[in-house]
C-alpha cells in the first residue's frame, strides 16, 4: 500500500478587502511532488472555479511557477489566482518584500510576466500582475450570430445593438467573449443557457463571456460586469481578472472611455451572486497602440487546510 501525502492549502478571498466577498481561490504554495492528475484531483475537490499551484521556475529569468486548474481541466492563464498566490505567499513569509513596491516575475504557461505588490507596514496592499499583451480575435457578425448571442444569455438582442459596440473575441491570455449591454437590469437579469453558450463560445473561439453595462451600482466603478465560463466548467465567476483585462483593452480600442497614455478603469462584479468584487484594470498605450494591460487589486485571507489522499 503507498503511503498517504498530505498537501497543504489556503483560500483567499480575492478583488475584496473584505471575508466572504470577491472570488476564492484555493492555493497550493509548495507543490512541487505534485503531478498534473494530483492537481486535477485537488482542484476538484477544492471545487472553486480555480485552484492554483505553485511550483518551481523552469525559466530562470522568473522566481516561481504557476498552474491554473478549473474543477475539469487545466488552463493557460487566470487572474485572481495570480493575485491569490503571491498574497498567500506574502502572508507565509515565504517572499522578501520590500517597501513602497515589490516586484516578482511569475512563470505561466503563456509566458513569464512580472506582478508589483504595493507593501506599507510590512503587509501586502495591492497586487498588480502583468497580462499578455491584448489579441483581438474577431467580431461576432453577422445578426444572426448576434441572436445567437443574445439567446445563450437570456438578454434581448435591442440591448446588445442598442450599444453601439460590437460582440467581440478579446484575449490577454484567456480568450473571452466580450457583451455590451445597455442596462444594468439586463445584465442582472441575464441567465445563461449553457448548452447554447458553450455552442456560441466554441463557434468563436472563445472559453467564456463576458457582459458589460457603463451602468454601475458604484459610483467609483467604470463598469458593471458579469462573467459565465461554463466552456471551461465555471458557470459564473464573481471576479475575473484575465476577461477584465481582455474589457480594459476592448474599451480603449473603441473609445468608451477616455484614453490616455494610463487609462484605469475599475470593474465591478460578482454583486448578482452576492460576491462584490472590485477590479483594477490599467491600460498602457503609446501612439494610440494598446502596449500592455495590468490587472490587480486586493485579497483577504479566509481558510487554512491540508488535504491528505
């Protein structure tokens, strides 16, 4: 009989500063025996839309590894457990940080990116990673496939037309649908249709989609958002920093918000399942060209544990 492994994990609650809002992620901060099937198993049982393990570097220009894995399958890039990991690092004293800013360079499947933690009085204010620079993969055309479109989420299809903006592809490493909408209601009213979405995604390219409204419940925000990525085994996500950083890019690129050479827009999301979430999203451009997107905020942390199998 081989002997039994315990692993140990920690939740955070993530794009919150507050215990029971934002996205939980599950992570594994040493988990360098572990195999792919292991980390399968794990973030199946952990059963949150990702668990993210930390690893080794093999690039040596990075100082850790990170993979994301949904409760189905395994994925190239995701945002809150980015954030999730190095503040649950930070919080273990594994990392040496170093105030006003720390900076670490993590290596992904889809390449090696630094993130800049925000430290005051010892602790972890903010984490703002790097993203791969945006793809804008194609429009969704013609009205037809809009209808489609409409019909997977429940919204009618005047709300979407009715912005102005297009349906579109965008992808900062995981390629996501991205929604106009022209009220909040529609957005909270909106109901996915998986079978339908999972359809339409697979049609476009897509893993998931994104529905936005300029109509926000915080004045602060930029916009109103709502994420359902039912492809890769998430029905809906209360915060998603890898498709707000593919909506930062998609909102210069058609002007709905004032650019400049740092445009900032805040996202806010996950109210309709009663997990507030505030994002962070900085656009950097020069001559009109988007060149990079970063994507943070803060986290909280909420659950210690091991598992042993």
């Amino acid at each position: 009989m081989s002997e039994r492994r315990t692993v140990k994990f920690y939740q955070a609650d993530v794009f919150t500063d507050t215990v029971f809002g934002g996205n939980p992620v599950a992570v594994v901060p040493d988990a360098g025996d572990l195999d792919g099937w292991e980390m399968q198993k794990i973030a199946r049982e952990m059963n949150l839309s990702e668990t993210v393990f930390v690893l080794p570097p093999t690039d040596p220009s990075a100082e850790y590894r990170l993979r994301f894995f949904t409760p189905v399958r395994e994925i190239p890039f995701a945002g809150h457990p980015v954030i999730g990991a190095f503040y649950v690092l930070a919080h273990l004293g594994v990392l040496r940080l170093q105030e006003p800013v720390t900076r670490i360079h993590q290596e992904t499947s889809v390449g090696v990116f630094p993130l800049e933690m925000t430290v005051r009085d010892g602790h972890v204010r903010q984490i703002m990673m790097n993203q791969p620079k945006p793809e804008f993969i194609g429009m969704v055309e013609p009205l037809r496939d809009l209808f489609e479109v409409a019909k997977a989420i429940s919204v009618p299809k005047t709300q979407i037309t009715g912005t102005g903006l297009p349906v579109e592809v965008v992808s900062t490493g995981f390629p996501v649908m991205i929604v106009p909408v022209r009220t909040l209601t529609a957005v909270s009213k909106a109901s996915p249709n998986i079978g339908l979405l999972n359809s339409v995604c697979e049609q476009h390219k897509a893993q998931g989609l994104m529905l936005f409204t300029t109509v926000t419940v915080e004045e602060r925000s930029t916009v109103h958002t709502r994420m359902f990525a039912s492809p890769v085994g998430v029905l809906e996500d209360p915060a998603t920093g890898s498709a707000s950083g593919a909506l930062g890019a998609y909102l210069v690129k058609h002007g709905v918000v004032d650019v400049g050479p740092t445009t900032e827009i805040i996202c806010e999301q996950g109210y309709e399942i009663d997990r507030p979430s505030r994002l962070t999203v900085h656009v950097h451009s020069d001559d009109d060209e988007i060149q990079y997107v970063t994507v943070g905020g803060r986290a909280v942390m909420v659950i210690e544990g091991s598992v042993t199998f």
